[in-house]
C-alpha cells in the first residue's frame, strides 16, 4: 500500500471492510492503447512523408495501410478480449449511447477500419494513387478523434482524478506520434533516404521530449492540485510498487530514444535510429500500463 | 418524484442488518456487496472509538456510470432511480472506472455490472428498500426529495449536518448523511493496513470471470 499521512489526532484505521476490488481494466487495455498509438499514428508518418517526400513514400502506401490494418485490429480484438460479456458487443450499434466515449470510439474505430480497407483495395487492387492520397486526408482527419477517444473516456472516468484533460489527450496525440514514427523507422527500411528517417526522428524525439515533461509536470505538480492524484502518485515514488516500472519506462520510451536521436544525427546512423524506434515502443508499453493501473488502486469509499 | 437516502450516523450502530438484508433481497453473489458497513476505528488506546459507515449506490443526479455506460445499461428511472439493465450490459466496466464512490461492481455469475437500485423492483411495488425494513435503529430514512411533508425532506430541513461524499466530483448525489465526519465519507482520511482486519484477512480480490 503507498504510503499516506493520516492525522496522528484520528489515527483511523480501517478494521472491517470487504476487500478491494482486483485491477479492472488490466494490461489487456494497455495492449489496447499502445496498439492503436501504432494504428493511426502510422497513418499520421504516411500523410506526412507523402507531403514531404513524395518520391520514396509512394511505395509505402501499401505496407502503411496493412500494418494499420493489423494494429488497428489488435487493438479491437483487446477491446473485445477485455469485455466480460464480449458476445454483446453489437449492443453498442444497436443500443448507442452517445455521451460515452467508448460508444463514440467504437464507431469511429469501426469507420476508421472500413476507411483502412477502402485504402487498400485503391492501393493494391485499383492501384489508384491519386484517389488514395485524396482520401488518405479524410482518413486521417478520422485518424484524429480516434487517437483521442481513448483520452476521452479516461476523462469520463470520474472516479481516476489522476486522468485529466487536456492532459490525456496531449498524451495520446504524442503517443500515436511517438509510435508512429517509431514504426516507420523501422518499416521504411530501403525505401526510406536518411533524410526522411532523419525526418521521422526529429517527430520520434520531440514526442518524446512532449511526453516526458508531460509525465513529469504531473509528477511533480499534480500532488499539489488534488488529494487523490497524491495519493495515487506514491505508487510510484519512493519505493512504491510501480516506481521502478514508471522509471523504466520514462527512460525506454522517452529519455533514450531522444538521447539515441542525437547521437544518430552526430553520426547519420541509421542503426541508432532503429534502436531509439524499438526502445520508445517497448517503452511506451509500459509507460502507458502504470498509468493505467495505479488509478485503480485508489480505495474509493 | 425524486428518491433519495438519508443514512443517521447517530443512530447506526454497524449491525449489518441492513448489508444481509440487502444479500438477501437482491441475491448478491459472494465476494461482492451492494451495500456494505465500514468500520473504522479512531483514535489512540485507551481513547478510541468505532465509526460505522453504510456504503451504497449514490443514484447521483448527474451520474458518471450513466454518462460512460455505451449502451444505457444503466440509465435514470422517473423516480430518479439510476437502475441497471443487466440483460444490455456488456461487461466493459466503464462504470466501475467512472463510479467515485466505489459502488458498482462486476457481477461475477453474470459477468455483468451490478450495484445498488435503491431495491427498484420493491418500490415499483410500493415496498421499502429490503435495508430499511431491516434497520433495526431507523437510521436509514428513504423518500421522496421533491415532496417536502416527506419524512427525508424534513428530517434534511431540520438537521444542519447532512453532507454527502465527494460533493467536489459534482455528481450531485441523492444520497446524504447525518453526523459524519472525514472519517466516514474520505476514504484517504484513513489506513488501510494489509493483513488482518475484524473479521478476515482479505485486502484484494480479482474481478470475477475473466479477468
């Protein structure tokens, strides 16, 4: 249990409760995030790489569209997975309710998949460039709101003072930068220059370096704002139970890619480059699963 | 109509009447609870004394688990009641996410979530929730917030210390207490200590099923 200053003057303890509720939303909602970070940020580094170097990013269309295809569909088949009743989900389609995030999220991840295959049949089949760069800005328009959704619905979540906007939205939008990027480092192989890789790390380290003042003004700043964010805040300070996973993931994700980046600009490595890419989304994996675990472990009543 | 819970904590004396009832009424599977009495011990030997808080459903006014629920599972009844549609619930858990108060759980024979209804299928038959008939003390005063001859309404206008929990959040609970103090309504205002409490050794549990 994280430590918590309780008045000597009432000293009260708690002596007969039921037990705390388990973890809720466990890992399998972190796969979930961190998959769709890869899904629509991809799509982000694509828009952006046709823009600046159409030449070499043209053959990229295709891969692009898969590997979101088949991020995006990790990340639906974890939302299922974590459902306990997972055979009705079509109660969301049929019985919406549009104040949630998660109904919101839901049909625009379901449009965002469709968008996705329409892609790739004028990518691979039709092989029509022109329609699919026109409709590449539609998608990602989409791409947008369901990076953000996620952010939403932690805001929704009442109870977990520790989630706020705009904070959380600010985090998935680098996020989905940070993975983006990072994914196509390592998917751009020959077809990318250096410079576009250079490009694409200069999107990697700023994300990173977003994030990471972001985690630490909440670290330091967020225990002065509100009793609960305090108190969730110990699980990973001092010798909480998660302290050493948040600092191994600031480090992963954040504070060695950007290290990494700099070096690889001093030297035009490439090599470097791919290994800021593979830390930050191992990394991020992590930095996203304490976040979402030690608000579950405040007792609520 | 407007109902809503006014729980005396003068007069509750931790008898869990109120809790096996409510297990009873609504079949309640193990390991989870509906309604369940807190006890919290206060103070440094030989000056100490036991606080009992009965813990439920808030049927807050502007609900968080009714806001997040993506399919209206859980939704407002005209009474006020914020009731659950177990057959539409599809286990996503945002509500115990959004709940500030703690009191929605998954259900783990249903797999669906669950928490109190204020027993909405007893006063669609014009019964009393099952725990305020088991009240042995009274404290549990239940009605009607709009009608001001009610007993809850002129108990509130006649006492100056009804509070509710977490009045911060917003939610606008319908759910009130009499002589509370930090103690009974701040869960950080006080330890919990792993091991041993009164009566078990158990300080967490998985959420039932799959998880």
């Amino acid at each position: 249990m994280a430590a918590h200053e309780i008045l000597a003057a009432t000293n009260a303890v708690v002596t007969l409760d039921v037990a705390l509720p388990g973890i809720v939303w466990p890992w399998l909602v972190t796969v979930n995030m961190w998959a769709k970070s890869i899904g629509t940020g991809i799509i982000f580094m694509l828009f952006m790489l046709l823009k600046m170097y159409p030449d070499q990013a043209g053959k990229l269309r295709f891969p692009v569209t898969v590997v979101s295809i088949v991020f995006i569909h990790i990340f639906l088949l974890f939302t299922l997975a974590d459902l306990h009743q997972p055979f009705r989900m079509w109660h969301i389609f049929f019985h919406p309710h549009w104040t949630s995030a998660i109904t919101v999220g839901a049909w625009m991840a379901t449009a965002f998949v469709g968008l996705l295959f329409v892609l790739a049949y004028l990518s691979f089949i039709k092989k029509d460039n022109v329609a699919f760069d026109k409709l590449l800005t539609w998608v990602v328009l989409l791409a947008i709101p369901v990076t953000l959704y996620t952010a939403a619905l932690m805001s929704q979540s009442t109870a977990r003072e520790l989630w706020q906007m705009p904070t959380e939205s600010a985090q998935m939008v680098f996020a989905a930068l940070l993975a983006g990027s990072a994914f196509m480092i390592l998917l751009g192989g020959s077809k990318l220059n250096y410079e576009a890789k250079k490009t694409l790390g200069t999107v990697l380290g700023l994300s990173a370096l977003m994030s990471f003042i972001l985690y630490m003004s909440e670290y330091v700043f967020g225990p002065m704002k509100a009793e609960e964010v305090a108190f969730v805040l110990e699980y990973i300070k001092g010798d909480g139970p998660y302290t050493v996973m948040f600092w191994l993931g600031q480090w992963i994700a954040y504070i060695l890619p950007m290290l990494l980046i700099v070096l690889s600009r001093a030297s035009r490595s490439e090599n470097l480059l791919k290994l800021a890419a593979i830390l930050a989304l191992a990394g991020l994996w992590l930095v996203k699963h304490v976040w979402l675990i030690i608000p579950q472990l405040l007792p609520m009543s | 109509m407007q109902l809503g819970f006014l729980v005396d904590l003068h007069l509750c004396m931790g008898c869990k009447g109120c809790e096996i009832a409510c297990k009873v009424e609504n079949e309640v599977p193990l390991s989870t609870w509906r309604l369940r009495v807190k006890y919290v011990d206060v103070g440094t030997f030989p000056e100490t004394k036991r606080t009992f808080t009965p813990l439920r459903c808030n049927h807050c006014e502007n609900a968080p688990c009714e806001r997040i629920c993506p399919v209206s599972a859980l939704h407002y009844l005209d009474n006020g009641i914020v009731n659950i549609d177990k057959e539409r619930c599809i286990g996503c858990a945002g509500c115990v996410m959004a709940c500030p108060y703690g009191a929605i759980y998954i259900d783990p024979e249903t797999q669906t979530a669950d928490k109190c209804t204020y027993c909405a299928h007893r006063i669609a038959s014009s019964l009393m929730p099952a725990c305020v008939v088991a009240c042995p003390v009274e404290a549990n005063i239940f009605g009607d917030l709009d009608d001001a001859a009610s007993n809850i309404s002129r108990y509130m206008q006649s006492r100056t210390d009804v509070q509710v929990r977490k009045p911060e959040k917003g939610t606008n609970p319908r759910h009130y207490y009499v002589g509370a103090s930090q103690v009974h309504l701040n869960p950080l205002a006080s330890k919990r200590e792993e091991g041993y409490t009164l009566f078990n050794k158990l300080t967490h549990l998985p959420v039932g099923g799959q998880h």
